[in-house]
C-alpha cells in the first residue's frame, strides 16, 4: 500500500479525492481483518484442527484477492470502489490473521515430530496451495492432545499468564513500529527526495518507489541475521537486542533527522537499518515464542490472541504516524519508536520465557500435569485420521 497510497495522494488516480483519513481506511482494513482472523481461526484450529483453519484462510486470501481484481475503477463511482477495496482487503487480512495460528501450529508440531514439510506449496499461488492444503492431515501432537470440548481457559490464563502478556504486549509494540512505517515509508521517502532532488511528479514516483525497493531489500537482511543469531544469543536476548536497536536507531533518525535527509542514499540505508534490526529481533522471534511458549491444545488460541494484540498495535501505530509526523514533527515518529523500543526491552526481559527448549512435547507434559493438579478431567479429542497415516502411526501407538 505504500507506493499505492503515494500515487493516490499525488494526484496520479484519484487526485484530492483520496484524503489521508481514506489512505488510512485502506490500509489498516487488512490489519482489523487480521486481527479477527487471528482469534477466530485461532480457536477453530484448536478445536477443529490445524486443517480446518488452514483451509479457511485460505480461502478467505483467495476469495478476497478476487474481488479486489474484479472491482470496478470508475472514477465515477470513486467511494464504491474505496469501500470495496476496504472490504476485500479486511477479507484477504482474514485469511492472513488466519494463517499466523494455523500455520505455525502446524508447521512448529510438524518439525517437532521431525518430518519432512513440502515447501513446494510456499511457491505458487494461494489458489493452487488451497488443494494441496485440503489433502494435509494434522499433526500426531495436535491428534493426541487436542481438547475439542470444555476447554479450560481460566486455568490457560491462569498458567500463562506471563507468557500471554510478553508475547501479546511485545507483538502489540512491533507492530506499532512496524505497520506504520511499511505503509508510509513512500511518503517519507517521497519527502526526503522531493527536499532534496526537487523532482517533478513522474520522476518522483519513479524515484520513490526505486529507493523504495532498496529499502525493503536491506531490510530484509535482518531476518537471515536472526536466524544466524537465535541460538548462540537465545529468542529473549536476541528480541531485547532487536527493540534495543529501535531505541538507538530511531533516536539518532528522530534527534538528526533534518542532517540525515539532506541525503537520499544516507537516509534510506539508516532508515532501512532502522527496521532491519528489528526484524532481526522481534520480527523473527515472535512467531517463534509465540508457539513455542504454549502446550499444543492452546497453540492456536494463544498465538492468535498474542498476535491479534499484534495488528491492534498496527492499527494503532498506523493511525497515529500521520497525525504525529504532521502534527509534532517530522522526526517525532521514529522517537516514538525509540521510546516504544525502550518499553519492548523490558517487557521482553520480564515476560519472554528464557527456557523454551524447543521440544514442544515436555511443554505438553508440563501443561497436563498442571491441569491434572488442578483437577481438570476433560477429555482428548480422538484420532481421526489415524486410518490414513499407515505404518507410521503404528509405530506412533506403540510409542505412547
């Protein structure tokens, strides 16, 4: 949305029509539609099953994607096609919240049980992994722990409760950071070298979106530097590190922002370091934490609802950019950052578990044998699929 909205706003579709109110109505829609896909599918793949949510959200990505390409543009009809676009894009972010439970429930139990995942998948369309996808079974984990009726959400808060706020709180404060700057970074961007370069119209969105592209791909280093990271550093230092990095980075943008975008090259590199190294942190360790920190028969619900507080800080943090960089000042918005990196160092210290061991079958041990002191009887829900799994599921049996 951050070229998209840049062309709007600069006259390019829609002219003044396209306000900063109708800017921010498009692009948060996919974040509301996320949020909700994310405590919904979160709670069907509990209960149903990682394939029932997976499927759903799919779906949802597939249906919404079609309803965007097929909505009319008629300037005519300019506040027709505003809202279509905010409701398929709140449908396609559906099916995106959808699939940060569902996905990583499964994909986590799946490698836990050390088998091999098909990644083809990943590669095409979402409407071709819609069949693939209908063909998956859940995992042996999800099958023999699953609670499919009565679930105890008291006793989930009450042992999690911990966890629930580190991962829910940090998620919330990434987002806020991160959503924001995804979006309107064609604006800053745009800003810097229109300040800078003088450029007309067309040379500028071409130039924007150009720097842009750079941009993205520096930023995008972070995530192989965390990979590379996470285990000699751990997910909870590693995640302190990260918002360490919005602290020192978004001061020195927001303190010298006026020096630092008297050059474009120089602007766009700190700008990109900026977010990289959250990405290196928080970015690539709360999918992590947020499905390693919970029991399988909670997996979804948890993680949905951590990263469902996740897109309310997106929501926020989107909300709020404009208005402040209007409002306060251009270098106002990454001081904020630096202030909420600040907030996401200490409440990774206190609330991010330190011993996720990454065998997800002791943290199920360990949430059974809470539930069973606190006198919780409730039954499993039955192995379904037991007859497709073959000589492996024998062997699984025996096992247990």
């Amino acid at each position: 949305m951050s070229i998209t909205n840049l062309m709007f706003t600069r006259n390019y579709a829609y002219g003044k029509n396209y306000t900063t109110l109708d800017a921010t109505q498009v692009s948060t829609a996919l974040a509301v539609g996320a949020i909700l896909g994310q405590i919904c599918i979160g709670i069907v793949c509990d209960r149903v099953g990682r394939k029932a949510g997976i499927i759903v959200s799919t779906f949802c990505i597939v249906l919404g994607t079609v309803l965007i390409i097929s909505t009319t543009r008629g300037s005519d009809n300019y506040h027709g096609f505003l809202w279509m676009m905010t409701i398929c894009r709140g449908l396609v972010g559906f099916g995106v919240g959808g699939e940060y439970p569902s996905s990583s429930a499964a994909a986590s139990e799946a490698i836990n049980e050390k088998t091999t995942l098909n990644r083809a998948p990943c590669l095409i369309p979402p409407v071709i992994v819609f069949f693939f996808r209908i063909r998956m079974i859940d995992s042996r984990l999800y099958r023999k722990y699953a609670i499919k009726s009565n679930p105890p959400y008291a006793l989930v808060a009450k042992h999690y409760w911990k966890s629930l706020i580190g991962t829910s709180v940090t998620w919330f404060l990434n987002e806020f950071i991160v959503l924001a700057n995804a979006i309107y970074a064609g604006d800053v961007i745009s800003d810097v070298i229109q300040a800078d370069w003088n450029a007309p119209h067309a040379v500028l969105i071409k130039d924007t979106a150009e720097w842009q592209l750079l941009w993205g791909v520096l930023i995008f280093l972070g995530v192989p530097v965390g990979a590379a990271l996470v285990k000699p550093m751990g997910p909870r230092n590693l995640m302190i590190a990260g918002f360490g990095g919005y602290l020192v980075f978004g001061l020195v943008l927001g303190l010298c922002y006026e020096k630092a975008a008297k050059t474009v090259p120089g602007f766009v590199i700190l700008y990109a370091v900026f977010l990289a190294v959250g990405n290196a942190g928080p970015g690539s360790m709360l999918n992590l934490v947020s499905t390693e920190s919970y029991a399988t028969p909670v997996r979804g619900t948890c993680y949905g609802f951590s990263a469902a507080v996740g897109k309310i800080g997106a929501v926020v943090g989107v909300e709020t950019f404009l208005r402040i960089r209007t409002n306060v000042g251009t270098g106002w918005p990454f001081i904020m950052a630096a202030i909420v990196g600040a907030v996401g160092m200490i409440i990774s210290f206190f609330f991010i578990r330190n011993d996720i061991s990454g065998d997800l079958g002791e943290e199920d041990e360990r949430f059974n044998k809470f539930l069973a002191a606190q006198g919780w009887t409730g039954e499993r829900g039955p192995d379904e699929y037991a007859h497709l799994c073959g000589e492996e599921d024998k062997e699984w049996a025996e096992y247990e």
